[in-house]
C-alpha cells in the first residue's frame, strides 16, 4: 500500500510552485525554463512571472549559499545560487510543492504528503521574499569553488530538475529536504560532505561546511557569520535590478 502511493505533477499548486523549471545543456549555453521571477506584495500575495533565460557557462564565477532562518535559528532554508560575471545569478531552492489546501507540518512530511520541487529563480524573487516581505534573518556564504567544481554541480542541479519534471517524487521530512538535497549534489559534485548530525540540523550548515574548509572566508566562523547577513543590503535595495550587486557589497569600507 506504501509504495503504491505516488508523486504526482498535476495536482492544483500554490502559485509559486505552479511550474518544475526545466533546463537545456548545450555546448557553453544553458537555457532554463520558467524561471520564477515574481513580484512579492506580501504574505503569499505576488503577481506571477516566470521567465525562460539564457546562461553562458564561460561567465559562470562563483556559487553562494543563502541560509535562511525564522524563530529557531537551528533550522534554516538551503538556497544555493550561481554567480556569472555578466547576468543575474540562478538560484536554486529546493522546497515542498504544495497543493492549495495544503498546510506545512513537519510530521506530514514524513508521510508522503507533499512532492518536491526544484525552484530556478531570480534572487528578487527567492531572496527578497524572505528578507523584505517574510522578515526571515538571511545570511550569504561564498562557496570554495573551481571553475569544473562550480560547472558539474550547475549540470547537476539542471539534470536534477529535469528529473523531477520527468518523475515526480515525495519530500521528506529527514531523508529528502533542502539540506539533504544540497549535500547529495555537493558531494556528487566532488566537494565531500561527510555525514553528520549538522546536516540534520539545518542551521549549523554553514559552521560545518566552515569547518570542512568548504567556504571561501577562512577567518573564524563568528566574523564569517557577523559579515554574512543580509538583511540590512536586501532592505536598502528594494526591488533595484541590481538586488543582487548590493547584497554581496562589503558590509565595511
């Protein structure tokens, strides 16, 4: 009976996670499709855009994480993003697809409630919701990266999405989340992640991958943390274009 449950594509979303981005690989040029670009008004009230948007993988630079939290600082929201010199970075955030009826609650997760969904998005959209509009404490982490590093984990994320949108599967509270998500493709990207509670525990991810020299910033974690956060340059900038210029500015001259 357990396994004959199935994840399912067509059911009725909520308006952010009405569609699986998918994207095509070709040569030196990626192209994504419905790109989530939304404009936020407040609470779950946004006005819809999805966007198809080409990457060339030759300006590909760097890849940050965003670490999100509310309430409890132990749990957080994984968003990886990838940086190219010349257009706005591709987010990623790995999310539970909800129906419209549908209320989050951890115990619901671990029992095939909710799909899985792979969202490709501007960082207006799935960074500014959180720190202009939710009011959630956003921090920005710079990855330790090579140029081969950061192209086989974009390839990954694309081939990973793509699969979602072929087949459909179930979030998981503990097994298949934000975090476990990320660290699986981190690791299959050749940046070892070795198991550990802190995975589990979603907001000491940063300090981990701190600790396994995974970050760009080798200075100790507390002033790695004290310049991370976002907020203040997210409030600042408001919609601007260049969101995304103005989080990475030096916090200090």
């Amino acid at each position: 009976w357990w396994n004959s449950i199935r994840a399912v594509s067509t059911l009725a979303w909520v308006a952010e996670n009405a569609r699986q981005a998918t994207g095509e690989l070709s040569d030196e040029r990626l192209v994504v499709r419905d790109v989530r670009n939304f404009e936020w008004l407040g609470g779950r009230d946004c006005v819809p855009r999805w966007e198809v948007r080409p990457y060339e993988l030759g300006h590909l630079a760097a890849v940050d994480l965003f670490a999100s939290t509310w309430g409890d600082p132990r749990v957080a929201h994984l968003i990886v993003s990838f940086v190219f010199s010349d257009v706005p970075p591709l987010a990623f955030s790995i999310e539970t697809r909800r129906e419209q009826s549908e209320r989050w609650s951890i115990l619901a997760g671990f029992m095939k409630s909710y799909e899985i969904i792979l969202i490709a998005a501007d960082e207006r959209d799935v960074v500014r919701v959180r720190t202009n509009v939710r009011g959630e404490q956003v921090a920005r982490y710079r990855l330790k990266s090579t140029p081969q590093m950061r192209r086989k984990l974009l390839t990954l994320y694309v081939e990973h999405m793509n699969d979602l949108a072929r087949r459909p599967r179930f979030y998981n509270t503990v097994l298949r989340n934000c975090t476990t998500e990320v660290v699986r493709i981190l690791s299959a990207a050749g940046r070892r992640v070795p198991l550990d509670w802190r995975v589990l525990v979603s907001g000491h991810v940063p300090r981990y991958l701190h600790e396994l020299g995974l970050l760009e910033d080798t200075r100790p974690f507390a002033e790695v943390a004290a310049d991370a956060n976002i907020v203040a340059a997210a409030q600042a900038a408001q919609d601007d274009v260049d969101f995304w210029k103005r989080i990475r500015e030096p916090r200090h001259p």
